[in-house]
C-alpha cells in the first residue's frame, strides 16, 4: 500500500467521551533494580539535594508532568514492611526482598517518597501489603501516615520529623494477588474477603479514603473476568476502582501486530467495564466501580531475568539496587506507547488512574547513571505532551480509513487517534498515531462548533530509523520533530502523517 486513502473523522464538542481525570497521568515507583537507588534517589550524587534526591531526576519528573505515582510496588510490596522504612536510617534494617531478590537496605522509605511526591507536586498511590500481612498492618500504616496526633503511630511520624499527616487518600489493596509468582498469592474469594475487610476497617478510620481492588494482573490470565467478578462480589461497596495490569512487546519479528497492541488495551478495558457492571447490576448497587489501569508500559520480558521465574534457583548474592528490566527504547516503542496513551484517554469516562511503570530507569521514560547523567527516553516525549495538552474533555473520534491486516488481531485500522478541548481555552489537541510502517497516511478532519482558526503545532514523533534510540551516549539521538503541511481551512484540517509516527496536532481559536 504505497498511497493508501485518507482516514477521517469527525469532532464537535456535542459527542465528548468524558472529562480527563489528570490522575490518568501517573507513573510507578517500585523498589526494584535501580528505580529508588541511583534512580531518584542517589545522597552524593552531583545534584542530590540535602535529601539525596537527583535534583536533575526531579526536574525531568517535572517536565514529564506526572500527576500522581504509585509506591513502593508492584510485586515488592508483598513481602514489604512498611516500618522498615521510617526513623533514623542507621537504624533500619537490610532485609532479602523475595521478589527481585534482591538486598534492600531500606534508606529510603515513606518519609523519602513522601518528600520526592511533595517535590515533583505528585500526588501520592500508597500500595499495601495484602500478600504476607493483612488488616492489621494497613491500619497502622494508615494511622501512622494521616492520624494528626495523639496516637503512639502519629507521634511516632512526628518524632520521625513529619509533625504534619502525609494526607494519603489514595490506596492500593495489594498487588496482582491473582498471579503465582506473588508472595502471598491467594484466590479470588481469599482476596476479596480480605480486600473487604481492610476496606471496610481503613473506612472507619477516614471515610473519605478512595481504594482500588486487584484486578486481573492481564487479560491472558486463566482467571481473568472470573477473578473480578468474584473479588467484586465481595467489596463492590467498599472500593472506588479495580487495577488493570499490561504491558506488550514485539515478538517473533511480528511489528504490525506489536504496533497494534493498543487493540488489545482497548479490549482489556471494555471487558473489565462489562464485568463491573454486571457485578453493580447483579448486586443492585447505585454505585459505579471504575478503572484504575495502575501499571502499563512496552516491557521485554526476555529470559534473562531469573527474578520473573518462579521456578528459577534462589539467588546467590542478593544485590542491592541491581540493574535489572532497563529496556532501551526505540521509536517503534514510543510511537506503540503512544497509542497506548490514546487507548487510556478514549476510555477517560472509566479509565480515572493509570500509571506508567515505571519513573526512571526500570522500563522508564528516564535513565540515569551512577554518578553521572539523566535523560529522555524515546517514549518520554508521548507522555509529556500528552499529560500537558491531555487535560479537558475527551472528544468521541470514530475514524473512518484504512486498515491493514496484522497476524495478533486481524484487520487493524492504520490510524489510532483521540482529541482532547480545553475548555477554558478552546484548544484542541489532536493526538494520533499512523501504524504503517513504510507509507504516510493523509488525514483529514472535520471539525464542527469548536471555532478553530489556526494550527499552533504539529509534533511528530518519527525516524528513518524505526529502531532508534535514545542512549547514554547519544542522550539527544531521537526527538520530536515539525511535521510538515498541516492546514486549517474553516472546518476542515488536512495533515499528513508520517511512517510509524506519534502525532500531536494542536488547533486554536
């Protein structure tokens, strides 16, 4: 298909999907490989502030424009005690963390990642430990964080040095207790009666705090639909959200079906919609259980990490911040990554949380060396622009054009493509990808009742080079760059987009 047909499609202000909780920008924190040490957080780094915090990383956290970040895990947190973490860090204890095996030394803990959250202006995704622990230890953590005083746990925080409560609202109950490989892992009914429990008891604490259930930990779980129907059968009155889990990557030489993995999200997410549904029908509840989709990314989970093999030997030394999943990105990535972000905002009405795991270093739009430099990953760029024009209403895209066929999902449309109006402004951005690896594709877009007069940019994220990439010593390799003649006339917005591109079109009045 050397000169294949437009795609096209309609926007009017009247047909819009929802309004974009900016929480749908978050990212992951875990303690895993070097995501805290030598990521975040490295005392005698050049730019570590008088916390030990990268302030290079910092700034980079910033321009990303995350909104909120989940912590400590992820598979860390089921074996984890959070009281490891707190009070004079020389007197903290090293401890085996079975499921990176690994040695955490515990230097940084909830008062670090609480001062890293205040600093990038993040709000903090507090995760539980429901694996090995229980209701018990959720309720001392949840005193400890946001009691104001009075109590042996929140005069314990303040003799830490926080006088003032963390105010955590946002909590996970566990990580992806569906899966074997996690410590702790229960069934379906274990888990939502223990996810009831710790909900109901954290609300007689603090009625207002927002609490998210374990979903599936993928769609190709044995488990998967069963798992929600069943946990929410337990605490559907008792949780705001349920998790979604996924990540993608090319396999077998198969790139079209990999540029399409977004198929596979949209899908995800509209039968964990259906499933809470049914459970809020069956249940006659007025309530409505939404999404948070707390982990996704691309992640090459090759077989040379023995820490993602339950059957593996037990490690040998145990080492402290190895490096471990640092996925190299290439534009082929970023430009599927970015389809993936177009996923998440056409689905804004019940995707309400989503973090990108994880910040810096392990599967991260950022990496670090010890000692030495930050920089932009290709799948950086995506994410930033996307959370920073990304605000407002979600307008309803049904594009019309091309498909091509893919060996994963069959017919596949070559355009993937969302809009978001600011409403105090009137912009308009759109956001599209062109999966087609070797021809552009023309795209034409009607646009109705929004006023739009001029086109302010078109960003396009694209290479001769499908696989280049960002890296330690090119740090500067990939970056957006002006797509070339994009025209606004009265209604009617031509483009043409690039090979394997990421687009990002933003419309004025």
């Amino acid at each position: 298909m050397n000169n294949p047909v437009a795609a096209h499609f309609t926007l009017d202000p009247a047909f819009a999907v929802s309004k974009v909780d900016p929480r749908l920008f978050g990212s992951f924190v875990e303690h895993l490989g070097r995501c805290v040490y030598t990521g975040i957080y490295e005392p005698g780094h050049p730019t570590a502030d008088d916390a030990g915090l990268r302030t290079d990383v910092l700034d980079l956290v910033r321009e990303l424009g995350v909104s909120v970040v989940r912590y400590p895990g992820g598979n860390f947190v089921s074996g984890y005690q959070w009281e490891d973490g707190v009070g004079p860090k020389d007197a903290r204890p090293r401890r085996l963390d079975l499921a990176w095996r690994s040695t955490e030394s515990n230097a940084f803990g909830l008062g670090e990642f609480m001062d890293f959250a205040r600093k990038v202006d993040a709000e903090p995704m507090m995760a539980l430990n429901l694996g090995t622990r229980g209701v018990a230890e959720a309720l001392a953590l949840q005193e400890y964080a946001n009691h104001p005083g009075g109590t042996e746990r929140s005069e314990l925080r303040a003799a830490h040095g926080d006088a003032e409560p963390y105010g955590i609202r946002l909590w996970c109950l566990g990580n992806e207790l569906d899966g074997p490989w996690q410590t702790g892992h229960k069934t379906a009914a274990e888990y939502g009666r223990l996810a009831a429990e710790t909900a109901r008891a954290m609300r007689q604490i603090d009625p207002g705090v927002e609490l998210v259930a374990c979903g599936s930990s993928n769609q190709g779980m044995a488990t998967f639909a069963s798992w929600e129907a069943t946990v929410l059968t337990h605490a559907y009155e008792l949780v705001d959200h349920i998790s979604l889990h996924a990540y993608y990557q090319e396999t077998d030489g198969d790139r079209d079906s990999f540029l399409a993995s977004a198929v596979d999200t949209e899908s995800f997410i509209e039968n964990v919609v259906a499933t809470c549904d049914h459970v809020g029908a069956r249940l006659k509840s007025d309530r409505r259980v939404n999404l948070s989709f707390d982990e996704w990314n691309v992640w090459y989970q090759s077989g040379d990490c023995p820490q993602l093999d339950p059957d593996a030997p037990p490690a040998e030394d145990w080492a402290e911040a190895p490096r471990l999943l640092e996925d190299n990105y290439s534009v082929t990535d970023a430009v599927v990554f970015g389809s993936l972000l177009i996923a998440l905002l056409r689905h804004a009405d019940r995707v309400k949380i989503a973090c990108l795991a994880q910040l810096v270093n392990v599967i991260a739009p950022i990496a670090t060396e010890p000692g030495g430099a930050a920089w932009r990953q290709t799948t950086f760029f995506p994410f930033a622009q996307a959370s920073r024009y990304g605000r407002g209403t979600v307008l309803d895209v049904r594009p019309e054009g091309p498909t091509h066929a893919t060996r994963r999902f069959g017919e596949v449309p070559l355009l993937h493509a969302t809009a978001v109006r600011d409403e105090e402004t009137g912009e308009v951005t759109v956001f599209a990808v062109n999966r087609h690896q070797t021809a552009p594709l023309p795209l034409e877009v009607t646009l109705r009742g929004l006023d739009l007069t001029r086109v302010v940019e078109h960003s396009v994220l694209a290479d001769a080079d499908p696989d280049a990439r960002n890296t330690r010593a090119e740090q500067t390799r990939v970056a957006p760059h002006e797509g070339e003649g994009t025209t606004l006339a009265g209604e009617r917005l031509a483009a043409t987009l690039e090979p394997l591109s990421w687009n990002v079109i933003r419309l004025a009045p």
